[in-house]
C-alpha cells in the first residue's frame, strides 16, 4: 500500500509519482504555449473516508463538503479549498503536505493501510491572448484504496467499517463501468459518493486511465486478478472525448494562434494522461488499485470561482 501510495502521489525525487509527473507534463504544455495563451491552476485534495469528504488542504476546517453539479455537467465539491498554482514544484509540495493527512491503519496485511480514497483536483484555465474565449479543463488524479479481505487484514470495530466502506465503494465503481461497457441509458453514479464525485471524469467525452499495482506473491494471486479483472472494464469502457467550443474556435482563428498551438490546448488534459500512460508504477506488496481520469475542456468558465480563502503556507 504505501509503495502504491508513492507511486501515484510522490515518489522519490528521481523517481516521481504519477501525480508529479503530470503536473510536470501539464506546466511543460502551459510554458510551451505562453505566446497564444494565459493560464491559471489550481488544485485541490479531497479524501473520501467513510462516505464523507474531507478537505486534506484544510483539514481543520468546519465546513460542510458536498458534492454539486454545475448545469453544464461539471461536478465539483462545495467548500473545498482551491490553492492557486504557478509551477509543477508547488503541486508537489501540496499533494505531500495533503497526503500527510490521510487516514492509514496498520493491519495484519500492511503496516500502513489507507483507509480511504484520494483524489487530486487539477483545473486549468487558459485565455486565447487573440480572441479572448476562455477554456477550462479539470484532471483528476485519484488514489483508490485496494479491495480488503477482513478475515485476512484482521480488522474490527473501526477498522471493519472501514475495510467495508472501500469495498462498497470499489462495487459501485464496478457497477459503473459495467453500464458504461455495456452503453445502458442509466448509469448508477448516485449509488455511491466516489461515483458521484467522478462522474464527468469516467463518462460522456472523459478520457480515463488506470494504472496497477500487482503482487508477485503467490499468496495474493486472487486479489491479483480480480484487480486486473476490474482494471479491464476501464480499458472496455469506450468515450468521444470531445472539447466544448471547438467549432466555435476554429471560425475563429484565421490571423489568431497557429491552429496546432489551438490543438495542443484543445486535448491539453488528454495529452497529459497519455503521456502518464507510459510510465510503470513500483510493485506493492499487496495488489492495489489507482486510477488516473480526466475530463475534456470546456469552452466557457464552468463551476464555482477560486476560493477567496486565504492560501495556506505549505511546509
């Protein structure tokens, strides 16, 4: 678990995690076409421990997190803090303080087992320096917590909530993709809080990557393919990714930005996890989950504005 953990949030400086490295690729594709477009991040940490959201940003805040949807589709959480970004290094330096917050357990499995989900909030929002129109894309970096066995993990009281908590959700996940394959009308994202709040980021025009972490241990063989059974499902799963406005932008280009410095923005937050897709995260010593999603760009500002909230001092 913790070698997952690594894997996908941090990692050693030489070695980073899947987060740092698509914050890295992200700022690299923003910097690579500053002539055409301003831009502006922000980022957010959301844990899901036990069906309830909590900020990892500002834990000790009192406020009520709930999960919204804008009319124009873009799910968002009300209250969440949002901390405005100016490099890949200032991601890097939240998503360490963020995951030092998260609910872990010792179990008979793992030293340290996590207890719940996390999930990375990247929003980018660019300005044709030409024209004026404004998109924004969201990527969403999410950390799932593996399946757990309570006989073998040993577990009671709390820690048996919480084992069935993970599980419950990972179902719901299941049952989401399952109607994505199959390409039914309803798709049961209400069923759970992590459906919900992944909603625009594993349907519709999303383009959704997972990555794995098996054990080589004979011992963990069925949790090995189970997990490699519901990592198929994401990969039968079929979406259009598609970037609102895009007509819009192309009637209006002529003397503009070159139309591949258009295009470049245009599947920014695709480009950013096909480029994660090469990478090959550490074996853990029990099998794990992760799963990296994206939702397309959209042509108008969407969801609520920046928090006003006075930024943090990370450490």
């Amino acid at each position: 678990e913790m070698a997952r953990a690594m894997s996908i949030l941090e990692g050693p400086g030489e070695d980073p995690g899947i987060c740092v490295r698509a914050a890295n690729e992200l700022f690299r594709l923003l910097q690579q076409s500053e002539d055409y477009f301003g831009y502006s991040v922000s980022f957010s940490m959301v844990e899901l421990y036990c069906q309830r959201y909590i900020d990892l940003l500002d834990p000790t805040s009192d406020k009520t997190l709930k999960q919204r949807m804008t009319s124009q589709g873009e799910v968002y959480v009300e209250n969440l803090h949002e901390e405005p970004m100016t490099s890949a290094a200032d991601i890097k330096k939240w998503i360490m303080m963020g995951n030092r917050e998260r609910h872990q357990r010792e179990t008979a499995c793992n030293a340290q087992s996590s207890r719940s989900h996390t999930v990375c909030i990247v929003k980018i929002t660019t300005e044709s320096r030409e024209t004026g129109i404004k998109r924004q894309g969201k990527m969403l970096l999410v950390d799932l917590a593996g399946s757990e066995r309570v006989k073998r993990s040993d577990v009671v009281g709390t820690g048996m909530r919480e084992a069935i908590e993970v599980n419950r959700s990972l179902s719901a996940l299941g049952d989401v993709l399952v109607a994505l394959q199959k390409g039914e009308q309803h798709i049961p994202y209400r069923n759970h809080e992590l459906t919900q709040l992944m909603q625009d980021s594993i349907g519709g025009t999303a383009k959704t990557l997972m990555f794995l972490n098996v054990s080589p241990a004979p011992c963990h063989l069925d949790e090995t393919r189970v997990s490699l059974e519901f990592a198929q499902r994401i990969k039968s799963v079929v979406n259009k990714p598609q970037v609102g406005g895009q007509a819009k932008v192309a009637s209006q280009r002529g003397s503009g930005p070159s139309p591949g410095a258009s295009r470049r923005f245009s599947a920014m937050s695709a480009r950013v996890c096909v480029q994660s897709s090469t990478l090959s995260p550490k074996t853990s010593p029990r099998t794990g989950r992760s799963l990296v999603a994206t939702s397309s760009s959209r042509s108008s500002l969407i969801g609520p504005p920046m928090s006003s909230a006075r930024p943090r001092q990370a450490p």
